[in-house]
C-alpha cells in the first residue's frame, strides 16, 4: 500500500508545471508576447504610413503587409495551444472571481475575433484594388478584383477594428497589473518567463 501511494505521489509531482499550478504551456505565454509585440508594431507601422504622402508610402506598406500577414500565420497556432491548454483540469475559481472570469473570457473572444478580422479585411483592401500588390519585392498579393467600394469599405473596416484592438488590449494590459499589484494574484506571473 505504501508503495502504491508513493508511486501516486512521485506521478503526480513528474507532472507538468501547467497542470500543477495552473501556469500555461510555454507555448501560450510565447505566442501571445510574440504577437502582442508584433501587433504593437504593425499599429505603429499603419501610423507612420498614414502621414507620408501617397508616392512615399510604398515601401512601409510592404511592412505593414508583412508584419499584419505574421500576425495572421500565428493566429492558428496560439488558437491550437490556447485549446490544448484550456483542456487541461484547473481547479474551479472561488464564486467570486467567476463574474471576472466571464469578462476576462469575453475580452479574450472580442480580441481573438479582432486579431483575425483585422488582417482579413486589410487583405481584402489590398486584394480589390484592381492590380497585383508587391510587399518588399518578396511577394505580390493577387488582384482578386476592382472594386472601388469594396476596396474602401474593407479598408475603414480594418482601420476602426485596428483601432478598438489597440484600445482593448490597453486595457487587457491595465487588467493584468490590476491583478498583479492590487489583487496580487499570480495571472500576470503566469504569463512571464521562469516559474
């Protein structure tokens, strides 16, 4: 009897981090600081785009494009891991953190929704212009059609959308030091490196 309870104990002690404290896979915290910087880039990028004239804005597009196609690459694989990782058995939050859970949750979906639709309408900008874009000479994104109305609907899509997403993942980041220097939880450690 004795051995079987410490082979119990020695099981789960060989047990991952993320299941023992509730700390993520690595793979979380990695992506979302991956695209979170590059996100923050991409805004910046847009930006400074905005206030050149129109014949210098070629080249800043291209990274523009770039940096907002990266962000598009990795949206599956942090979906992936976010889903693995919320498969994992946590314990169950005290009753009073539920109701900050469900809008932590709900803030989560209205920025996953937006870091998705973001590069997806500023392809369809890029894509309706009516001739084949080039990014940095690397690649060109395909003429899908001449579409004018099309072409600026999908482009002041993707303007506000970038807008509230920066706007949402300020306060994301204010909610996280509130946690972390108010509340004194352990959801901002989770998501930095080490244990």
């Amino acid at each position: 009897m004795s051995v079987s309870l410490q082979n119990l104990s020695a099981s789960a002690s060989d047990q991952p981090d993320t299941a023992m404290s509730g700390r993520p896979h690595w793979l979380v915290p990695a992506l979302h600081w991956a695209m979170a910087a590059l996100i923050i880039a991409v805004f910046i990028v847009g930006k400074v785009m905005e206030d050149l004239p129109r014949d210098q804005r070629l080249p800043v597009m291209g990274w523009h494009i770039l940096i907002g196609l990266s962000v598009l690459v990795l949206f599956l694989p942090r979906m992936v891991a976010v889903f693995v990782n919320a498969r994992q058995k946590r314990a169950r939050p005290p009753e009073n953190a539920i109701k900050t859970n469900l809008a932590a949750r709900i803030m989560q979906g209205v920025l996953y929704f937006l870091m998705l639709a973001i590069p997806l309408a500023g392809l369809t900008a890029m894509t309706t212009i009516g001739h084949n874009f080039p990014v940095l000479g690397l690649f060109s994104l395909p003429d899908f059609a001449d579409n004018h109305e099309l072409h600026e609907l999908a482009e002041n899509i993707h303007g506000t959308m970038a807008t509230v997403l920066i706007i949402l993942a300020g306060l994301h980041a204010l909610a996280a030091l509130w946690h972390h220097f108010v509340v004194k939880d352990d959801v901002l450690r989770r998501y930095l490196p080490g244990r």
